[in-house]
C-alpha cells in the first residue's frame, strides 16, 4: 500500500486486499508488485462522513461537492444546501445537490452548521453540509491535519490522507 503516505489524485483500492490502495503515481508498478488478477476499484472522493468524526476543516482549503454520498438517502440530500449571494442576489433558495454535485470552491467558515464554500470567479457562496463536502487537501494540509492528533479513528485517518487532491 501507501505506508503512511498521502493518496494524491484518485485512489486505486484492491478489492481483494482489505488495507491496500494507491495513487495513480504508484498505479503504473501494480503489475509488478502486486499479485496478478486482483482487480482494484477507482475512487475519486473519500468516503468519510466529515460531520461524524467532529474535525472542523479549515479555512482556505479547496472542496468539492460530492457527487456521490452513499451514506445518504437521495431525497435527503436536496435539504442540505442553501445559496447565497449566488449572481448578487441574496436569499435562502434551496438547491439541489445534483445541480451543483462537483461543484468546486475555497472554504471560507461555518454558519448555521453548513460550510460556507466561495465559488470561483465571485459567483457567491453556498452554504453545504459537512456530509456533502469532499475536500480537496495538499499534501501539507492533510499532513497537518493527521500530525494535529484531532483524528483519532484509524479509518478515519486513512480517508483523510486519501482525500489530498491531484
């Protein structure tokens, strides 16, 4: 696997091993070094539930709308975004996730719970909830948020290290 290393770009995991993955840097000696027919899966979002594990992601960092949330009903998911100042226009309009799933921008803060992401350009800012949110870590930031200790779940901590942007 990764030994401790940080996942950049998409995660290549064995189906067949439980702890193996590896970036795309890595993929290419698969066939080399890891038992042949295994087949892997690509995962381009972690699978974390940011809201569960109670570590506040930090300003400035880069995130995306999922485009998927396995762990959450469809129909729930429309409830979880508010817009705000989208085009000038101020107001808590609902929005849909797949209308904006992928949608990527800077973490500017929290209010009311939500993640308030900057879009790009001076679009405005939407208010996502923590579930639905992918980060999109440098290798430094996600060393910093493991070196800081305020993930303690070792599952936890793997998502995160996976979930460094390419």
């Amino acid at each position: 696997g990764v030994a401790d290393k940080c996942i950049v770009g998409p995660r290549f995991r064995c189906i067949h091993c439980q702890d193996f993955s590896c970036c795309m840097k890595c993929e290419p000696r698969l066939a080399s070094e890891h038992p042949e027919g295994h087949v892997f899966e690509i995962l381009f979002e972690d699978e974390l539930d940011w809201s569960t594990i109670g570590v506040p992601l930090p300003n400035g960092i880069r995130a995306r709308v999922r485009r998927r949330a396995s762990h959450l009903a469809p129909d729930s998911m429309a409830a979880m975004v508010d817009e705000e100042e989208i085009s000038g226009s101020r107001g808590r309009k609902r929005g849909r996730t797949d209308d904006i799933a992928g949608l990527e921008g800077v973490l500017r803060g929290q209010r009311r719970g939500r993640y308030v992401l900057e879009l790009p350009d001076g679009v405005g800012n939407k208010l996502i909830s923590p579930e639905l949110l992918q980060p999109l870590l440098t290798q430094k930031q996600a060393e910093r948020l493991l070196a800081s200790g305020a993930i303690a779940n070792a599952d936890a901590m793997a998502a995160a290290a996976a979930a460094v942007s390419a």
